[in-house]
C-alpha cells in the first residue's frame, strides 16, 4: 500500500477527529539500559512490522473494525475480539507481541483480564484503552503491569505513533533475547546439572530481557541470592550494581534510613548525607531478601518507592528518582502473611511478576557430587583433597534441611578435621551418617513453605485452567515436577 492510499485509509477513519493523548506511560525500560549494552542487532532474524502481531479486545465491533483498517495499513499483524475470555486462548495458541485491551467490557473487567495476562504473559506488552476519564483505573492498570494507557477516541496518528515505538521496543528486546539465548546460560557459580536446576537456568536465560520484578522462593540455603545474581548478570542491567539487602538483619530502628538514606541533621548522629541502600543500586538489582520480614510500615514505603521510581530520604522533603529492577526473596508464605495482615496485598502483586520456585536440595540430590566438588574446591587451596564414595553416598541420602548452606557447613568441618586427604564416613556429623536414607521424598521441614508451594500450584491450576504445561511454566518448574508435586499433596485427579 503507498503513503497515499494509506492516507485515504485514515481519512474514512472514524474515531480520528477527537484529541487523545496517552495519559502515561511508564520508561521503555528495555530501551531505557540499551546505551550501556553492545549488543549487535542479529537483522537475519529481525521482525518487520508484518510480523508484529496486535491482539485488540473491545466490546465494540465498530471501534474494533476501524482499528483494525489502520493497523493493518501500517501494516501490522492484528487480531480483535470482543470476548476476552477468547483473547486469551488466542493468546495460549499463538504468540503476540502486543495487547490493546479495553477497560471497561461487559463480560470481564479489563483490570481482571490484565492481570491474567501479566501472570501468563510477563513478556507481552498491554495498552490499555478507555473511554474518557478514567485516569483512576489507567494509574491502576500501570500498577498492575499494563506498559500504556490511551484515551479513546484516540487519532490514528498518536495511536501509529505509540505503537511504532513499542514495536521499536519489541525489535530491541528480540534481538537482546537472541544474544541472550545465543549466550546460554554463564553463570558458573551456579551448580548443578539436575532436571530442576536445568530448567531453571534455561528460565533465567529465557527472562533475560524482561524487567519484571522477580520473586524467588525456596526454602532457607537453597541458593535464592546466588540465583537472584544469576538473573542480575543476564538482564540488560548487568553493567549496574546488584545490591543485596537482607530485610531480615537490619534493626528496624535502623531500617528506614538504612534503605531509604538520609539528610544530614535528620536525627543526632546524621553530621552527613547518605544515599541509602536502594538508591545505591540504581541502574542496577536490588535483591531484597527475606522481604516477608519487612515491616508494615516500610512495606508501604517501599511501594510507593517502586511505583513513583523515587526515593524520599529521612528528613528530607524532596524525593530522589531512582530506576532499579527488583529481586525479591522469601522462604516465608507470603498469601498467609497477607491473610493474616502482616504483608501487603498491593506490594505483594508488585513483586511477584515472575515467581521462581527453587526447590530444596534433598529433591535434587543428583547434584549432590557437583556441589561437594565446587564447594571443596573454594574451601580448600589444597587440590589434592577428595572424599569417598561411601561419605559421598551418606550426603546423598541426608535430607538437608539447611540445604546447600548445610552442606557447606558441613564440608568445611570435615576438611578441618580429616586425617587424611579423603573425607571418610567418620569426619561426617552423626546426624548424617545415622540418617542414611531420606525417609520420604519431602520431610516436611518447613511446613509453611510446603503449604505455600501447594497453594501456589492450585492457583498457577486455576489460572491456568487446569494446563498443566502453562502452569508449571507459570511457576517456573517441569511438568514432571508439578506432576509429582501434585501427587504429594493429593491433587493429582
Ligand atoms: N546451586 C548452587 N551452586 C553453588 N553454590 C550454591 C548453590 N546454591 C547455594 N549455594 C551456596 O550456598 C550458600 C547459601 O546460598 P544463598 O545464600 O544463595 O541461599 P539463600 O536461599 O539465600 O539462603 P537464606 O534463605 O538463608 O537467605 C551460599 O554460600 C551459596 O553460594
Ligand atoms: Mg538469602
């Protein structure tokens, strides 16, 4: 089609006339760190608009048809529907890169289906569209994930103009995914070569273009900080700080101004300014460990934080802007902490864009030997110290409650005491050597975080509609898994 026939095209347009803007739009992250990134566009397998696909869900068919006329004259891929619940089973069937989703529809609440799609979908950009008015719910939208919001009527122009730039967007991100997945996984630190830790690898390396917030749980030493620095080191932030923060370890008296910095003179003792440590990741991570131990109180503090991209100083009445990626950590129940009003519904929907489950050790025990290695080969400078197979088999059957960090405890202490340069039986803690085999697959030794793993998988269930593929992807784990999980707590039928 020419310019001028696409010209024409817009000029029977009917919902051109009327000025609409976007009200707001949140920073084009992926865009936003692409100056500090040399990453070579990979153009062989570059996406022309052509194969930018648009899914449009609106009660009206007429607002949808003449929608369609102009983006398809630009030309882009488009597909409408005034059912939302169809949008998304177009969307489980076949990829699209962006969503145009009314507010206000009949059979659903936009909000609602928003909020299934970010679950379902962190990776897919969603505009919001409405009628005039609706700032209110459009600041809520942007809360819950949405990229965008516009007014309608909204002219073809401004409507072609946003979208040019998130398909913009979508070009660079495709091609820092290409990098990414050319890359594979490089994180050595990170051990393991069991089914599980596989799968999270390949997550880790499949989520490297998202700036989701990411919410890792597991239980206590497993391993969430070091897969919280695996994630840093493969997003597009990975030339910024990564700043760990344990929620847990710092004096609540201290806490706020710890995080949030503060002004000189602001309490006695404050003789200089200081920045804090959120502001001291920004370009980078922030991993905020064991987030379910934060105070109501900061709670509230640090959501405003995350929505605004500012940080308010103690004693200061000016905010500072800050851009930072959010890591958070927890081995707590954080819907139980929520029910029971000690974790803030609102901040817990920030956080837990894309969850990981990192599962304990005892259910990942063929990783067991690479971790000894790995582990003895830091402790120790001595190349020649080994362990036998007969006090390797007895880790192998332990069911590690502290998981890996138990497992460095006790590899330091058997280094330290062995006579010789092979660690035998006898250099093992009694506790080990008696418990020879892992009485069931999962003692429950922390029954909270096995509560909350079962109510997070009856809701990935419910989410999904019962898909088990969708729902173990959404929670981040194999089909085998949540196949055996559903077992374990008798879910399976
Ligand atoms: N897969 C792994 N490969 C190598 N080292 C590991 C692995 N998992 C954990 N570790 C080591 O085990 C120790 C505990 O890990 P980490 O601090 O990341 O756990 P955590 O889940 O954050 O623990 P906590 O809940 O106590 O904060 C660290 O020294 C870490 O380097
Ligand atoms: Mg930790």
């Amino acid at each position: 089609m020419t310019v001028a026939e696409n010209g024409k095209h817009l000029a029977h347009y009917s919902f051109q006339a009327i000025a609409s803007y976007s009200i707001y739009r949140k920073s084009p992250n992926a865009c936003a760190h692409n100056d500090h990134l040399s990453v070579e566009p990979n153009t062989q397998h570059m996406k022309t608009p052509r194969d930018f696909k648009i899914l449009a869900i609106d009660d009206d068919p007429a607002f949808l048809r003449s929608l369609k006329r102009v983006l398809i004259a630009e030309p882009y891929q488009v597909i409408t529907t005034t059912n939302p619940a169809q949008a998304l089973l177009i969307m489980e069937e076949q990829r699209i890169d962006l969503v145009l989703l009314d507010l206000k529809m009949p059979q659903r609440d936009g909000l609602s289906v928003l909020e299934d799609m970010v679950k379902l979908y962190p990776d897919v950009t969603v505009i919001m569209l409405t009628g005039y008015g609706g700032v209110q719910e459009a600041v809520k939208a942007l809360k819950l994930g949405a990229a965008d919001f516009l007014e309608k009527p909204c002219p073809p122009s401004v409507l072609c103009k946003i979208l040019a730039n998130y398909y913009t967007i979508d070009q660079q991100r495709c091609s820092l995914k290409m990098t990414n997945r050319n890359r594979s996984f490089d994180y050595p630190d990170l051990v393991g070569e069991s089914h599980e830790m596989q799968r999270l690898k390949a997550l880790i390396t499949r989520i490297s273009a998202s700036e989701a917030p990411v919410l890792i749980l597991g239980e206590s030493g497993t391993g969430k900080e070091l897969i919280a620095k695996a994630v840093h080191h493969h997003s597009i932030r990975n030339s910024g700080p990564f700043c760990a923060i344990d929620c847990a370890a710092i004096n609540e008296s201290v806490l706020e101004s710890e995080l949030f910095g503060y002004e000189k003179g602001a309490f006695t003792g404050a003789d200089r300014s200081t920045q804090g440590l959120i502001r001291s990741a920004d370009k980078g991570t922030l991993f905020l460990d064991e987030i379910g131990e934060l105070p109501l109180k900061m709670q509230a503090k640090l959501l405003r934080t995350l929505q605004e991209h500012e940080v308010r100083p103690v004693g200061s009445t000016k905010s500072q802007p800050v851009d930072i990626r959010i890591i958070a950590a927890t081995n707590r129940n954080l819907e139980h902490e929520i029910t029971n009003g000690r974790f803030r519904s609102d901040l817990f929907f920030r956080i837990s864009a894309i969850p990981l489950l990192l599962p304990p050790l005892r259910e990942r025990v063929s990783d067991i030997p690479l971790l000894v290695h790995h582990i003895m080969k830091c402790q120790s400078k001595e190349t020649s110290r080994n362990i036998s197979k007969e006090a390797l088999q007895l880790l192998q059957g332990y069911a590690w409650p502290g998981n890996v960090r138990e497992l460095e405890n006790v590899l330091c202490r058997a280094l330290a005491i062995a006579e010789q340069n092979t660690i035998l039986p006898d250099d093992l803690p009694a506790t080990i050597v008696v418990e020879k085999q892992v009485g069931s697959e999962l003692s429950p030794v922390n029954d909270s975080l096995l509560a909350y793993e079962q109510s997070a998988i009856e809701k990935a269930l419910q989410k999904t509609s019962n898909n088990k593929r969708k729902a173990a992807a959404l929670l981040g784990i194999s089909e085998a898994t949540l196949y055996r999980k559903l077992k374990l707590f008798g879910l399976s039928n």
